[in-house]
C-alpha cells in the first residue's frame, strides 16, 4: 500500500477498524498520522440511519458500534468530499475491482459522496479474491486496485 502513489498523495484517508476477518489497518493510520495526515473511519449515523465519517485520532477511544463493528467514540465528523482516498475492506473481490461486502450496500452510498478523483482501494487477504467475477449491481463502487497486504 504505502508504495502506491495514491497513498503517498494521501493528506486525508479513509481506512476502517478491522472486524472479523479483514486485513489490519493500524500500520497505515500510524503512517498516515506521522506525515501529518488525517484519518477518518466509518461510523453509524443513527439519526440518518447510514455511516458517515469521524476522525480517528491515534488516542481515539473505540467502542463497539452498529453491528458490533468498532469505531471512535466522540471524534469531529470528516466530510467524505474531502477525502483523497478511500481503503475498504469486503468479503470478496474480483479481478475487475467489484467488491462484494455485506450486502446493504452502506459503504457504496458513502463513496456515493466521495470527490470526483477520489481513489478508491480495496484491501484484502489473497483468498478474499476471486477469479470469476462477480456480479456487480448499479449502486455498487468498483475497486480502483485491489491490494493484498
């Protein structure tokens, strides 16, 4: 990842706080945060019932959130258009980029209001990619690369 010119340009990114079986993300918040860039996560908006974005400070206390999934606890929300680039996890991906995740399509609607050249990345396991496609509906955001760590 750190070798990919979309995370150098990075001064905002998006990563996530792993859950379950999903690539960890730590190195790269610390990464990030040491050339002074931000790092936000998705956290869940429970009055507009969607995620949104929160800064995640290396301090940031985290507590379980919508579905068990951590995120910070009182952090200032990121505005998604001001993020140049985007790290997701999924269950699986294929070769062409589509990412499969849970299937409500959360993570897509908030890319929905990511900034035009926005980079979008996956991060995966090697057995997380597939070899057949897989099928990719309207609202789905495909994967610019998918990077194994």
């Amino acid at each position: 990842m750190r070798a990919r010119p979309e995370w150098a340009a990075a001064r905002v990114a998006m990563l996530y706080l792993p859950f379950g079986v999903e690539p960890p993300t730590a190195d790269l918040a610390a990464d990030l945060r040491a050339r002074g860039g931000i790092v936000c996560v998705p956290v869940w908006d429970i009055g507009a019932g969607r995620y949104a974005l929160a800064e995640l400070p290396a301090d940031a206390e985290i507590a379980p959130g919508h579905g068990g999934i951590p995120e910070p606890v009182g952090t200032r929300r990121v505005d998604p258009a001001t993020v140049d680039l985007f790290v997701l996890p999924g269950l699986l991906f294929d070769r062409t980029g589509t990412r499969l995740g849970h299937g409500r399509g959360h993570l897509d609607r908030l890319l929905a209001a990511r900034r035009p050249g926005a980079a979008v990345l996956g991060l995966a396991f090697p057995w997380q990619i597939a070899d057949a496609p897989i099928p990719r509906e309207a609202h789905d955001v495909p994967m610019d690369a998918v990077l194994v760590p």
